[in-house]
C-alpha cells in the first residue's frame, strides 16, 4: 500500500470493542498497537484516537459516541484520514460499512484506510467505494443459530501485534532466545550468509550461481547447519540450489517481522490445505538486512520472476565506455578507447564548449559515433548513426553510469488516484568509474547554468518583441 507525501495527513484512529458472529474478536489495545505500527512504518502522523468500549451492537452505529465525535472533527479538517484495524471495527454489516465510509470521505481530500483489508479509498463515489471493496470483501450467507444472516463481512488477516503464544522454528541466520519461545536472536555465521546472497543478487549474480559459488566453497547448506547446531531436520541436503536462494531472498523476515501463514480448508469434505490467512508481527526481532537493500534484491527478483530476458536492472548491454566482464554479464570493466571519448566530451563541457561544437569537432575528427563503435566491436546495432549530434552528448553526460553507479526509473502507481509516478532506483559502487564524482557534479551545474542562460535570454527577447 503505497501512501504518496505522508506529511500531507493528520490522522485520526478509530478502534471498537467487539466479538464477530465466528467467535472471534479484537481487543482495543491491540488495535492500537497493529494502527501504530502501520502509520510509523508510512510515517504518518497520529493526531486523536477514537475509541468505542460500547459492545451494545444494538445502538446504530452512528449514533455512537466515538463515531459523532470522529465525524464533527472531519467536518472541521482536524483530520483527513481514517485509519482502522479492519472493517469489522466498524461493523460486520456490508451496508453501515459502506454508509459510513461515504461519511468519512465527504470532503475531496480526506482517505480512508484498513489496515487488515489492505484497503486505501480516497473517494466518496458509491462505485468507488464498491470498486475497492470488493476485491478484499467476500459476502455470504451463513446458518448460525438457526438464522440467515446476509452481508457478513469475512476479514484477511494482514498484521496483528506480537503476543507469546507465537511458536516457530528460527528461520536460517536466527537463534531461539534461550528464556523465551518467540523471541529470535541473530546467530552470526548463518547471518553473514544472508548478507552475502542478497549482496550477490544486487550484484547480478543469477540464484545459480550463487548456488554455484556456494557448492564449489563448501558453505554449509541449510539443513546441514542445522544439523550441526544440534536440531532434526527432516531431510539434510548436501547442495544449495535455486529454491533455497528464492526462499531466502524473499523472505520478510529478515526485515525484523515475524511472518506466519495460517492454513485451512475451503469445505470439511476436503482434503487439501491452502493458505488463508497472512499474519505479520512488526519489529518482532532484530533485522539482518536493512529495507533499502531487502527492496532493491526483491526489484531484482520480481525482474527475474516476470522474465529471464527482461531483468529489472538490465545490465546485459554495457554503456558506451564499458565491455562486460567475462566472468560475469552483469558486471562492467572499462574499455579504454571509449573511455578516452567519454573524458574528452566531460573536458570540453568544462571547457566551455556547447553540445553542438562537440558534435562538429568529433565529426570533422572523424571520431566513430556510438552505433560505429559497437558496430566495429561485432556488437548488433539496430541502426548505424554516422554523425554526433547533440541528443547524444547530452545523454552521455547525464549518465550516472559513468561514476561506477547502475541507475534504474521504476514506475510507480498510486492506489488512490491512478497517478503514475517515476522513482530513481540507484545501484552504487557496482563498477569502475570512468568520471570522478566532482567532475560530474562541475559538468551538472555548467549545464543548468546554461539552461537557466538560455532561458533568460528567451525571456528578455520576448519581452523586447
């Protein structure tokens, strides 16, 4: 759930005493607890809690103390967004759900959020609200007690709080903490492990050969280490392979959150079990891999994942200035030649040189273009270029390749409004540089001097007309 400027909400949180018709419940300093780690986690600010301890279901929803006061602070912008729990919190009724999520979302910049239902509606259109609903909500009619009960609202379970009764076994890289049954500590050489996969992924290393790298070494495969620290695993594998990388890559876990899966079945007439719920305890244990590096291995993986040939960070091609290595497709050595091309386009900007005299001066040279140049190397060129012009240069010298970085531009799309927005996804460090870090920053501001130049004249030549 992607919350676009946080800074922009004052939050309101609306918790309730209740106990659904399946015998199940939520207590309201749990509630709390699940709210406050959603909005630290999307840095949103808390500005008043709204708490309902009446369990009466007989008093229409709106008539309930917490829920007028939530409304009169709406209607006077004291907040602009909801948060709850889940929809149960506010009522098992489909119906009074819809009715008073209408009511929050009266004004046009209010939103509403559950945190459980993974929902974020940011409109008080009827159709909107069905919109979003619907794929999170399952409506049904039941038999309990002899009566139909219709538009009963059957909840995903998305985060609760960490409580004792949590018993699992400590996934690769974590200890059991002696004096307690859920409590994970990190267990060092396992943890280095860890580190060493998702630093290979960003790398470009593939999950065979990081498999690879790790067989031909002799590091200790999962179950092997287990079996060395004195546990049963069910079955000891003498080999790492793709799966066991998948696994670890992916694994939320090592973020700090406890995750676990509850398991059912769709009828009791069957036998096959599947997932049904997701419960996540945040800030369970101490993390092995910050956020920034857990996001970018998963970029990489869902780029692997969607295709083989389409990585998200496609490093297969080098720039203009590099070759690939050849022990590795995705890592850049300097090829000196074209290297010397890229200093002399740098040099000349800061030389005071415009775009188009760089063009005529490699032109009259004879300087191979780009598409030549790969050409040359036996290197497929969709299209032979037999001219530098100024489009090139500029892209050239606005490249962050050049200082040893891989840079990528993910699209992201807003939940609320369906606004596409660009966000720079910068790989440091992966290679040599060919340009130094201050002359890249000399050339950028040469280049804005010039277009804030170019734009004043502009400017003045109108205002003289």
């Amino acid at each position: 759930m992607n919350i676009n400027n946080p800074e922009q909400f004052t939050v309101g949180v609306y918790v309730s005493k209740w106990d659904d018709d399946f015998g199940s419940g939520s207590d309201i300093p749990s509630q709390i607890r699940i709210i406050e780690n959603f909005c630290e986690l999307k840095n949103l600010n808390i500005v008043d809690y709204y708490i309902d301890n009446n369990s009466d279901s007989k008093i229409d929803l709106m008539d309930r103390a917490a829920i007028k006061r939530l409304v009169n602070d709406i209607e006077s912008e004291k907040i602009n967004l909801v948060v709850v729990k889940d929809l149960d919190s506010l009522s098992t009724d489909f119906k009074m759900v819809k009715k008073i999520i209408q009511v929050i979302l009266s004004k046009v910049k209010n939103r509403f959020i559950s945190v459980e239902n993974e929902i974020m509606i940011g409109s008080n259109s009827v159709k909107e609200i069905n919109d979003k609903l619907k794929s999170k909500i399952r409506r049904r009619r039941y038999r309990m007690g002899g009566r139909l009960k219709p538009n009963v609202i059957l909840k995903k379970i998305y985060s609760a709080p960490h409580s004792d009764n949590v018993i699992c076994r400590p996934p690769f890289g974590y200890l059991l903490k002696s004096d307690s049954k859920n409590e994970f500590i990190i267990d060092r050489p396992a943890a280095d492990i860890v580190v060493e996969i998702f630093a290979k992924i960003i790398e470009g290393y593939s999950y065979q050969k990081i498999a690879n790298n790790f067989n031909e070494r002799g590091v200790l495969t999962v179950s092997q280490y287990a079996e060395k620290m004195g546990r049963n695993p069910r079955k000891v594998s003498n080999q790492w392979n793709t799966s066991t990388i998948y696994q670890i890559a992916t694994n939320e876990i090592y973020l700090g959150h406890l995750i676990k899966s509850n398991f059912g079945r769709p009828t009791y007439k069957s036998k096959n079990q599947k997932k049904t719920e997701k419960i996540v305890y945040y800030n369970a244990h101490e993390p092995i891999i910050d956020e920034q590096t857990f996001k970018m291995a998963q970029n990489i993986t869902h780029g692997r994942t969607k295709s083989n040939t389409q990585k998200v960070i496609n490093t297969r091609r080098a720039p203009f200035g590099y070759d690939t290595d050849a022990n590795n497709n995705n890592k850049f050595v300097i090829d000196p030649e074209a290297a010397a091309v890229v200093r002399t386009i740098f040099n000349r900007i800061i030389q005071g040189y415009f775009y188009y005299q760089i063009a005529d001066e490699f032109n009259s040279n004879g300087v191979l273009t780009i598409s030549q140049y790969e050409d040359k190397k036996g290197k497929k060129q969709r299209k032979i270029s037999t001219k530098w012009n100024t489009s090139t240069i500029y892209k050239l010298v606005r490249n962050e390749v050049y200082l040893g970085h891989i840079v990528k531009i993910q699209k992201i799309v807003d939940e609320v409004d369906g606004s596409v927005k660009k966000e720079k996804i910068i790989i440091r460090n992966t290679h040599e540089p060919i340009i130094s870090e201050d002359v890249f920053k000399l050339v950028q501001k040469i280049i804005r001097n010039k277009h804030s130049t170019n734009a004043s004249d502009t400017d003045s030549e109108k205002s003289e007309e």
